[in-house]
C-alpha cells in the first residue's frame, strides 16, 4: 500500500488529492510542521526533513509534482495523466513542473517570513517582494492559459493538482485578493472536486486521530 508522510495542507496535500482521485488505497501518516524540529525522528526516513515523502513498496519519493506524475502514470493513465503520444504532452509535463518550480517556490519566502518566523526574524520587504514576484507569475499564467478551464489537455489532469495546490498556498499566503479572476475561478472549480473535498477530509481525520492519540488523558480537579 502506498504510505504518504503528510503535513496538513502542505506540498504533501497534492499527492494526497492525486491518490483521492484516482482512488487508490494509501496510508496517511501525518506530522507536525515542520516536522525537521517538531518529529525529529522523520529524519531517519527522510534526512531532507521535507513533506512529502511518499512510499510505494521499495519506490521513495520526496517531490510532490513528480510523485503525481508517477501515481498518474502507475495507477491510471489517461485521463488524469497526458499520454506520450498525445498532442499535449509536452504541455502537460510543462504545466506539471511550473506548479511546484515557478509558481510554488516565491511563496515559500512570503510565508516564511511573512508568517512562520518570530517577529523579530519577519523580513517585510522580502515579503512583499516575492509576493509581487508570485503574482507576476500567476498573471503570466493567466495569459498563457487564456481563460481555460484547465491547464492542459482540455480536460483535468495533474497538472491542474499541481497548479491548482500553488493557487491554494497563494490564497494561505494571503494573496487570494489580488490573485487573477480567472485563476480564482479555476481555483473554484478545482476545489468542488469530490477528490480535493475528500483529500481535505482525511487529512483533517488523520491529523485528529493523532493529536487524541497523543493527548495526554483529561485531568479530574478534585
Ligand atoms: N519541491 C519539493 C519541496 C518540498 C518542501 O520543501 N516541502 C515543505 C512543505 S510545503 C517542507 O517540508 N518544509 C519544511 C522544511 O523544509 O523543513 C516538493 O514539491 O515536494
């Protein structure tokens, strides 16, 4: 069975909603963030210390855009991956790799210092550097996509998971506003699926089941 280390909401999310639509059965093990200083013991499966790590049998893998290539290309082909000899091949390997590489990467920076450092460690320049950085690129996507209703391939692929989840950590990122219309209405669509309402769901379980695991029982006053 696949087993996906998962951190609620975080890059792992798109390997998540890749298995909830294809349906394939997995194992969600979750962990606090950032688990490289609050599950110190991850680091002995996964030294990076970075979700997801995801296992299938004897096959690791640590990034999230190519883990949706592989379950795509495994578990299901067309329609949810793009064949080789399909026109929109290359578009979709394209659209795939753009999610993560330019869309997701200027954000790390708006959150980490915009939101996770202390105070004192906040960078407001940086922030609003990169987040106008980030916009940038999403209207450049807007324009290469022309009013679409998905990515590639006139139909939804993984392309639109990998895309659709830098659309979700732009709107944690606080950008949701000034993000394209079209894009927010992409992401709109995207976000109705029946897999993406399900991935949200168990990760929420999971993430539950864990913390009233290691609760420490309810003290009585007397
Ligand atoms: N390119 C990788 C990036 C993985 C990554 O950096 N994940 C973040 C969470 S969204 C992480 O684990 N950060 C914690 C850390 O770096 O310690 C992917 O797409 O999976």
């Amino acid at each position: 069975m696949v087993v996906l280390w998962h951190c609620l909401d975080a890059r792992s999310f798109r390997a998540l909603w890749a298995l909830e639509e294809i349906g394939l059965p997995y194992r969600l093990e979750m962990l606090p963030f950032p688990p490289r200083f609050l599950a110190r013991e991850y680091l002995a499966i996964n030294p990076l210390g970075t979700i997801p790590l995801m296992m299938d049998g004897e096959i690791r893998m640590t990034e999230s855009a190519a883990i949706c290539q592989y379950l795509a290309d495994r578990y299901a082909g067309p329609p949810l991956a793009v064949g080789r000899e399909e026109p929109a091949y290359a578009a979709y390997l394209n659209a795939l790799h753009f999610g993560e590489a330019t869309l997701t990467f200027p954000q790390t920076i708006v959150l980490r210092y915009g939101q996770m450092e202390p105070p004192e460690r906040r960078l407001p320049q940086a922030v609003t550097d990169y987040a106008r950085w980030t916009l940038g690129r999403f209207r450049a996507f807007e324009e290469m996509s022309a009013g679409a209703e998905y990515a590639c391939a006139g139909r939804f692929t993984m392309a639109d998971i990998s895309i659709g989840y830098a659309v979700m950590l732009a709107r944690f990122a606080g950008l949701a506003d000034e993000l394209p219309e079209a894009t927010r209405c992409y992401f709109d669509r995207l976000a109705a699926r029946p897999a993406f309402l399900a991935a949200k769901a168990a990760q929420r379980l999971a993430w539950d089941e864990k913390k009233a695991v290691r609760a420490p029982p309810t003290q009585t006053t007397t």
